[in-house]
C-alpha cells in the first residue's frame, strides 16, 4: 500500500505500508509500523516496530517486540511479551516494560495483564462486577439464563481500600493446628489467617439425675488447652426445665461438653452437637 521496504511474498499477502515490513504468512497482513512480520497463516500485525505474529490466526496489534507465537494467540500492544507457541489461544499485555524486564508466556487458553492494575471502572453510577462463572458446557448464546455465577463488587465507600491476600495457606491439622482458618483483615486491610475448625459429633449422654453432670468428648484434630469453644446444640437436646450446656478444651485434640440436669427429672439428652474450635 505505501512506505518503504516493504515484502508480500505469500498467497494474498498485504503489507499496507510503513517500513521493512514483512507479511510472509498465506492471507497475512501488516497494516504498518517498522520492522513488523506477519509469518502465520491468517496472521496480522497492526503495527508498532519489532512485531511478529507467527503462528496460525496470532495477532499483534501494536506495540513494541511483542510476538505472538501460539495459534489463536492475541497481543493488543504493550511491550515485550511473547506468548509462545504452547500458549494456544491466549490474550496478553505487557506493560511498565522499558526493556529489563520481557515475559513469556507458556499456558495455553490464558489472559495475562503484566505489571499492569485492572480496574473495572464506572461513570453511570452502577459498580462494575468481576463475575466467576460455574462449570456450563453447551453453544451458542451465553449465559442464557442458564449458568449462574459468583460475583464481586463495591459499594459507595469513604476512602480507597486495598486488600491484601495472606501469603500462604492455613497450616494443616496437627498438633496445635487445627488445618482450617477463617479470613480475618485489620484496620489496614491486611487480611489473615484465624485458625478455627467446626466439627459435629453424635452424642448420648448418660442418665444425668437432677443438679448432677455428664460429660461427653469430641474429637477436634489440632485443638489445645485453653482455646476457644463455641457450642451448638441440637433443640432436641434441651429439657424442659432448666438446664445447661457447656463446652472447652479439656486435652489436646479433645473438647469436652458437659450436660447440668436442673430440671427435676432425670434426663438423658442425646443428639448431633457442633463445636467450633478457635485459636486464641
């Protein structure tokens, strides 16, 4: 189309101008730029300078060395990323790149922002949502009513918060680690782990005559003297009349529930109670 040192050397090829561009792939195009190739089949090279989309249907918008070497790979622009011939199918954008600091990309079926936030932004006063969707298999239109999702969003806040993930996983179940958490963040928005566990056992316990007590165990991997102990307890376990429920860490690994009989009757209270352990 125009420029200077241009090639067009495969079967419908089409260089559109720019300089010492190459479209050597079957059906290939480069719109412009400098020093850009398009050798893959039905491959196209927006523009920029040292583009290369390589592999079948690879494109590269723009940007600088970016090559796009996976089938049905896509770069829009950005600097220095590859996405290589394994990484079929992917999307990716390299940015904050002054040339130190190159990446590639090897996963196929995978979109990578590098070095990059990504902000779901708004003006018409709806947050965006960031949607995760369940397993859905089937064509055509999409989600069709049919696969439901997890979503995240903000509300109108006072300030900015950031987040922070833990750097790791809970510590599994073992002597005084309970192998569960619950996330827990400080005023900074730093989020932690709060060792805690949530077990359910069957109990009966034995004939408890009135103003005495009976004791029943259960077991809970990693708990330990001195822990937190939150008792639930099924409503047919609970008498007319008056009586208690109670429920520590008595061993390691053991929490005791004990039954008070206040109501006048002997009682034999049986049922599935829950107890969540908790580090203090």
């Amino acid at each position: 189309g125009g420029g200077a040192t241009n090639t067009a050397s495969a079967t419908y090829s089409t260089v559109g101008g720019g300089f010492t561009n190459t479209a050597s792939g079957s059906l290939s195009t480069v719109g412009g730029g400098e020093t850009n190739t398009a050798s893959g089949l039905r491959s196209t090279v927006g523009g920029g300078q040292f583009n290369m989309a390589s592999a079948v249907f690879s494109t590269v918008g723009g940007g600088y060395q970016d090559t796009a070497a996976g089938d049905f790979s896509t770069i829009p622009g950005g600097r220095g990323l590859t996405l290589a011939a394994t990484a079929r199918g992917s999307f990716g954008f390299l940015g904050a790149n002054a040339g130190a600091n190159n990446m590639t990309i090897s996963t196929p079926d995978v979109a990578v922002f590098g070095n990059t936030d990504l902000w779901l932004a708004n003006n018409d006063g709806a947050a965006s949502e960031l949607r995760f969707f369940e397993d859905y298999s089937g064509a055509g239109a999409f989600p069709n009513g049919i696969a439901n999702y997890t979503a995240f969003k903000a509300q109108a806040q006072g300030g900015d918060i950031t987040y922070t993930l833990p750097s790791g996983l809970p510590a599994p179940a073992g002597t005084n680690q309970l192998g569960a958490a619950m996330m827990l963040t400080d005023n900074s928005g730093n989020l932690s782990w709060k060792q805690a566990r949530t077990t359910s056992a069957a109990l009966t316990f034995a004939l408890t005559a009135t103003g005495a007590t009976d004791d029943q165990t259960i077991t809970v991997t990693g708990a330990t003297v001195g822990d937190i102990v939150s008792l639930g307890v099924p409503n047919g376990a609970v008498p007319a009349g008056f009586a208690l429920y109670s429920a520590w860490v008595s061993a390691a690994d053991t929490v005791t529930v004990r039954f008070y009989n206040n109501t006048g009757v002997n009682q034999t209270p049986t049922g599935t109670f829950s107890v969540m352990v908790v580090k203090p």
